[in-house]
C-alpha cells in the first residue's frame, strides 16, 4: 500500500506522475528514469522538476511551478501564442515496487502562464483552489454600469448583435480588416469581441473604418476566414439606451452627486 511505503526508510522510492490535459488532447510524464503504466495510460519519464508544493492561507500563493527542457513537446507550445483551452495539471506521487500501484493525487490545479530561461521552460500552474473560492461582494455603487457586457445583470443576447463577415486583410498581428465593419461608425465595435470558427475569440480594443485592433494576436486567423464580431459597450447611460436599448438593465448610478455633500470633496 502507498502508506507501507510512504512512511518505509527502506521500500520508499517515490516517484510522481504529471498529467496535463488541455481539451481532447493529454500528456502523461513520470519524475523517475523508468516509464509506469497506470489505468491503461504510459507515463513516459523525462527530466522534469518542481518546486515545493506549499500549503499556506494564502491559495493564491500555493503556486507549481514545473520545469520542462527546453524540447519538450508539451511546453514548447507555450512559446508562441498561448493556448486556447484551459490546461491542468494532476501530480500523483506513489513509489516505485509497490505491488498494489497505488497513486495517490498529491496536487492538481491549473496552467497559467509560462517562461523559458536558457534551455528550460518553467510552467507556472495555480491551485485548484483558487477557481473554488468564493468572492465577496462586487457590485460597486458607481456612475457607469456595474454588469459585463452580454452577461448575467446585462442581459442581452450576443446572437442579436452579431455581424458574420470575413476577413479582408490582415494587416499585423492584432490589426484585423472585417468585409463590412465600415458599415458601423467608428468606435461601435470597440469593446466587443471577435469570434474566430473554433470559437476562441479575442477582446477588440479598437475600431476604425473596417480594421478592428485585438488585444493580442489570434494565431488561427487567415484571410478569406469567416468571423464573426459583436460591438462593444463603454458601460455609460447614454450608450446603453442608444445603443442597445437596454436601459432597464442598467448597472450604473449617473446621477450620483459630483461633489460630496459632507465635505465638499470630489467622489467622481
């Protein structure tokens, strides 16, 4: 059993498994020199490192971070652009020579970001902790609306507003030509979003004539694609109602006094 040999000075030879799943698609690796099979799945052994897992009562610093070389298949896609999909990670640590092969699971959470230093690739992974916790209150008592732009408070439905074109040109990495978006005033679809066919999307930072600017560059973009954009929201009175007609929804308090009345102090 695990236990026997987690506690045995003399059978213990621990090794951990790392499971890393991002949609569809897994890689299994195993911390010692030679490969386990568990469930059916082959954790192939490579030099792979981690820090030490803490346990603190701070979740967001109870980070792993898990260094890979610098060739291996699964980190060197964090690289380029980052992926898409969320990516976990599940460490099971149990020993070699263990008749039972039991894994217990020793850590999961989530992949958040990545960094390559000389011929290694340091991947920063988050506790799962972290996406269970429960925040407070966040509604604030403000002029502009509270709500996230086609989301619970707001309301509104992105499908009555999406406009189904294609690519023109793509003229850098985040400038992106639209067939038609002329069509619309410049600065309507600032705020909004593109949707690419696969569904991931990027944030639209800027709109003039029929080139949208992206927060960051979208890999899978060609010319001649079909996307689609939705128009953004700048969360004021006036574009809510003119806009989208969507005033009882409204999140915001506009007619908050500038000026405080207690002290004469500005609370814009």
């Amino acid at each position: 059993m695990y236990d026997d040999f987690e506690g045995s000075l003399e059978l213990g030879a621990p090794v951990e498994l790392y499971t890393f799943t991002q949609g569809t698609t897994n890689w299994y690796y195993i911390s010692g020199a030679t490969s386990v099979t568990l469930n059916g799945r082959e954790y192939e052994p490579i030099p792979i490192e981690r820090n030490r897992i803490k346990q603190t009562t701070d979740i967001f610093k109870d980070s792993l971070t898990v260094t890979f070389p610098r060739s291996n298949e699964f980190a060197v896609q964090y690289l380029g652009f980052a992926p898409e999909e969320v990516t976990t990670l599940t460490v099971q640590r149990g020993h070699y020579g263990d008749p039972d092969e039991e894994f217990v699971v020793y850590w999961k959470g989530r992949v958040v970001g990545a960094k390559a230093t000389g011929n290694t690739i340091e991947i920063e992974c988050e506790s799962i902790f972290t996406s269970i916790k429960r925040p407070g209150l966040r509604a604030r008592y403000e002029l502009s609306c509270r709500h996230t732009l086609y989301q619970s408070g707001c309301t509104l439905d992105p499908e009555d507003y999406e406009f189904a074109s294609s690519i023109a040109a793509i003229t850098s990495s985040i400038n992106i030509e639209v067939t038609g978006a002329n069509g619309e005033s410049d600065g309507y679809y600032t705020g909004g979003m593109l949707v690419a066919p696969s569904g991931a999307s990027r944030f639209i930072t800027g709109h003039t004539g029929s080139v949208v600017t992206l927060t960051r560059p979208l890999a899978e973009l060609v010319s001649g694609m079909a996307v689609s954009i939705y128009p953004g929201c700048d969360h004021l009175k006036d574009t809510c109602l003119n806009k989208f007609n969507n005033l009882d929804n409204f999140g915001g308090f506009p007619y908050i006094p500038i000026i405080n009345p207690f002290n004469g102090s500005s609370i814009a």
